[in-house]
C-alpha cells in the first residue's frame, strides 16, 4: 500500500507557480504522480517538454493548446494526452480547473513563486 493513499484535496496547500495558476500536488505512487490546477482566464504554461507523459482531464472551463505546430480547443469534460518529449503549451479560457497525471513521475514540478 503507499504511504498516502487517501489524499484529501482540501488539506492540500495551493502553490502559485505562474501569474494566474495554483497548483496542488495530488501525491505519487511508484510510476506516476498527479497535479491539480486552478487557472485564471488567460493563464499561460509556456511553452515546455518533459520526458513523462501526460493525461489531463478539464474539471471546468477550457484550454486553448498547442503540440509544436498543432492548436487545439477543449473545454470541460474533454481530456489530453501529451506524448514523452513532445513541446506543448496552455493558456485557460474562462477560470479554469483541471488534472494532470504523468507516467513515469514528472519530477521537474513547477516550483511556487511569490
């Protein structure tokens, strides 16, 4: 069993990361880990890559994303799959929350800014 299994997302501290965006880590097991998201409207996660892939499911609200030279429009409800190594970026449409598990454990977590 892992050490946290039960996690209660309340308790969890928020870190602001970027202007606009609060993060919560969800925990990790032994393969993957998982992030919580609060946007506001026009938050933006330049530009990036990591060696983990990444599955995000939109709880509220929306994104505008680009895969290198693809753009894309979700909004609640829909979800997406980013592969290993592949340059990808956000930007929230309307206040906006959302889950991002990675596999394996994305250890390169955006770090809280003041």
């Amino acid at each position: 069993m892992y050490e946290n299994a039960i996690i209660i997302r309340e308790k969890l501290r928020k870190k602001k990361t970027a202007e606009g965006i609060l993060m919560q880590e969800l925990g990790r097991g032994q393969r993957m880990n998982g992030l919580h998201w609060n946007m506001e409207d026009g938050a933006i996660v330049d530009w990036h890559s990591h060696e983990a892939e990444q599955f995000g499911y939109v709880i509220k609200g929306g994104f505008k994303i680009w895969f290198e030279d693809e753009e894309y429009e979700i909004h609640e409800g829909d979800c997406y799959f980013v592969p290993p190594n592949v340059k990808h970026k956000f930007i929230a449409l309307g206040e906006t929350e959302a889950i991002d598990l990675f596999n394996p454990i994305k250890e390169d977590i955006p770090k809280e800014i003041e």
